[in-house]
C-alpha cells in the first residue's frame, strides 16, 4: 500500500486586501443556535477521518468524545472569540457540511487591531472533495475581516 504524504498550506489574509466573498453554496449558522453538544460529535466525526496527526492523537485517546470537548474548551483559554462566531456550514437539504471556528490572538494587535485565526475548521467526510471547504473558510475569513483584524492566519 502506497502511502500519501498531505502538507499544510497556511492561509493568509492581510489588510488592505478587500473583503472575502463566500460562496452562496452553504447556509452558515452559528453552533450554538443548534443547541446541544453537536460541534463536539461533529468534530469529532471530522478528527476522526483526518489525516492530521493532532487530530489523530486526540480521536486515539481512551474517550475521544472528552478529549475533542477539552480541547474544544481551551480555545476559551487562548484566545477571545464570540460565540455566534462559531458556524455550521449547511447544504441545501439543511444538512451540516463542516464547521469554522475562528478566533482572535489576543496580545497581537498592530495598529490597533487584533490578529485572527481560524481555530479549527473541517469538512464531514461524505462532502470532502467538493470544495466545501473554501466556502467555509472563506466564512471564517469574512466573519474575522467584519470584527475588523489586521491580518488572519491560518494553517489548520
């Protein structure tokens, strides 16, 4: 069996770039207007299928369900972010396609900004492949670039 090697491409968005356009292809709700502990299943579902070997360590822990949680709650301990900031990418037959999770760094502003990133982002597995995961990004993107950051930087 033939192994495939994947690289991480950091993404990055500087001002004074215009806004991003996001795609009409996905409805973007935020997470918490879906109730529940639905991001911790749907991320883990995510992880789990992920080549990404912090992914991999997470969904290899004794209960992965906790270790996704945990990590999931430190984002609180990092950076600052707003809940509604956090979003579902859903199709038209209102299925959720992905998740986007982005943050700010706190301590790195520049001219009175702040720097943002995107936490996390993925993709379910049965809708890899079909560019989903640029539209979500590029929500993400759009969702930092409206609060008004200097530059987002991602490379998850």
């Amino acid at each position: 069996m033939s192994q495939q090697t994947y690289f991480k491409v950091p993404f990055v968005w500087e001002e004074p770039k215009p806004l991003i356009e996001v795609s009409g292809r996905l409805a973007f709700k935020p997470v918490k207007a879906m109730g529940g502990n639905l991001l911790i299943s749907v991320v883990t579902r995510v992880m789990a299928s992920s080549m990404d070997a912090s992914h991999q360590r997470k969904i290899s822990a004794s209960s992965p369900y906790q270790e996704v949680e945990k990590y999931l709650n430190s984002a609180k301990d990092d950076f600052w972010y707003q809940d509604d900031w956090w979003q579902f990418g859903i199709n038209q037959n209102g299925d959720i396609v992905g998740f986007v999770l982005p943050v700010i760094f706190t301590g790195c502003a520049k001219e009175d900004k702040e720097e943002g990133t995107i936490y996390d982002i993925g993709v379910l597995p049965e809708y890899r492949g079909q560019g989903f995961a640029y539209d979500i990004l590029s929500q993400g993107t759009r969702t930092l670039q409206e609060v008004g950051v200097w530059r987002v930087f991602c490379d998850t």
